[in-house]
C-alpha cells in the first residue's frame, strides 16, 4: 500500500519543515566532534586490562570510532570499547606505518612470533622468478633436464632389457616357479606330519609347537630331541636289566655322553617320571 501523498509535489521550504520536525536528531551531531559509533570487530586475541578475561578475535563491540592523528595524510582511528565483563573501557587503534592494529590502553595483546618456516608461504622476492627470467640459467637449467633424462632413459632401458632377458619364455618361469612352490609345501607338509608324530611319541600335547629344525641354538633343534629321546630310552632299558628301581644315580656317563644342556634335562626328567610310575604300580 503506498503512503499517503506520495508522488505529490511538495515546495522545498515545506520538505524542509518536515525533516526538522521528524528527525530525532541533527545529522550533524557527533560529526562535529569527529566520533561516531560503529561496529567493530577485535582484530587479534586479547585480554582485558581490569578483569583479565580474554577477548577472542572477531568479537564484534560497538565502539566509538575518533580521528586521533595523523600519519602524513593518513588519519588514525581510535575505536573506544566497552568490556561486556567488567563495563571497562579500552582502546585499539590503527597503525598505518607499520599496517596493523595496536592496543593503546585497557587491554593486553597476545603476542605470537612468526617463524617463516613454519608458514607455507614466505612474503617477498622468489629467488626462482629471478632465475626464471634470467636466459643463461633458463638454459643452464634445459641442459641439466636433458642429462638427467639421459641418465634415467639408459637405466630404463637397461631394465627393459634385463626383464625380456628373464621372462623372453613366460610358461617355463611359470612351471618353474610352480614347481619351486610344489617343492615348499611338500617339504612343510613332512615337516608337519613328522612333528605330529614326534609329538605323539613323547606325548606332547598338539598345542606345543616344536622348535625349527633350522635353529642353530643347541639343545632345542629336532635331532637333538630325537637324540636325547633315544639315549633316554637307552638308559631305561639299562636300568631295568640291571634292576636299579631304588637307586637315584643319573645314567652312565657312557649313556648320556654327546647329549647337549637340553639334552641331558630331558633325560633326567623321563627317567625320574618312569621311576615314579613304576613306584606306583608296585604299591
């Protein structure tokens, strides 16, 4: 709906009378006194003077913006604010020589010093622009691309040639590879089933795993087990025929010679465990 009288002509000292009747106040206050309010926004972290609570950058506050000064032709603002804490005042200025912004009382800044290696991008000159434009390193820089290609088109080809060399007959590499792995598994399957049998001869439990035939540790490789499993039987038989259930003596240095640390342990343990089973039958 369009207002009342609108598109009427009105006289200029009419419109004028009106203006100053409906304006709450003169357009010219506060400019005289070169301060406004504006709405501004904490450039940098801060904490307040008074109250000492931190003020996070980009916190906006209505603020009394003022010429101060000078900088040659460039004014410098003071912006007037208000802790929303403490109802202190503080005030941040700017700094056209050094273009930035300074608390000049009532607040404290966070200083945080700058390393340039740890910022992704350096401001100033780029040595590489001035090579760029620079003809003879232009050409320095083609003729060191064109020897590093060089170098690594014969290593290229010298693979290529080795790799032809190795697979000019794709099928018999396969069979040989096939027959090299057929080879590994039967190997490990004996192995397996051997342990398996080994550990139900001296009835170990199926959850025990059996050393490596290929550790070279003494005492803990299968035929040393083999070994003293033999001899320790060996030494049963011998104290049977010679009717020795009493006796505590270890085997005859004869039986248990040659027999390794691991060896003789285990000797000791099946003789002690036969002694005790056949105590127990005589009872």
């Amino acid at each position: 709906m369009q207002d009342f009288g609108m598109g009427r002509y009105r006289p200029h000292n009419e419109e004028s009378e009106r203006e100053e009747i409906h304006r709450s106040r003169p357009k010219s206050e506060g400019i005289s006194h070169k301060s406004r309010v504006v709405r501004f926004e904490i450039p940098f972290h801060i904490w307040c003077g008074n109250c000492n609570i931190h003020i996070a950058q980009g916190v906006r506050f209505n603020a009394t913006k003022k010429m101060v000064s000078q900088y040659y032709s460039t004014p410098i603002w003071s912006f007037l604010c208000k802790c929303h804490n403490c109802q202190a005042f503080f005030e941040i200025r700017t700094d056209p020589k050094n273009s930035q912004y300074v608390v000049e009382s009532g607040a404290r800044k966070r200083v945080t010093e700058w390393e340039p290696s740890e910022d992704d991008h350096v401001f100033g000159s780029d040595p590489s622009e001035k090579q760029d434009a620079d003809a003879f390193a232009l050409l320095e820089k083609e003729k060191l691309r064109k020897t590093q290609t060089a170098v690594h088109q014969d290593r290229v080809l010298e693979l290529e040639k080795l790799s032809a060399e190795q697979w000019s007959d794709p099928f018999s590499k396969n069979a040989q590879m096939r027959k090299s792995f057929r080879r590994e598994k039967r190997a490990r399957l004996r192995r397996e089933l051997q342990d398996a049998d080994f550990r139900r001869t001296i009835g170990w439990d199926s959850s025990r795993i059996l050393a490596s035939p290929s550790s070279s540790e003494p005492g803990f490789t299968t035929p040393d087990i083999r070994r003293a499993w033999r001899q320790a039987q060996d030494g049963r038989r011998y104290k049977l025929s010679s009717n020795l259930e009493h006796t505590t003596q270890r085997p005859s240095p004869r039986i248990t010679q040659g027999l390794s640390k691991a060896g003789q342990s285990l000797a000791d343990r099946l003789m002690a465990n036969t002694k005790s089973k056949r105590e127990k039958s005589s009872r």
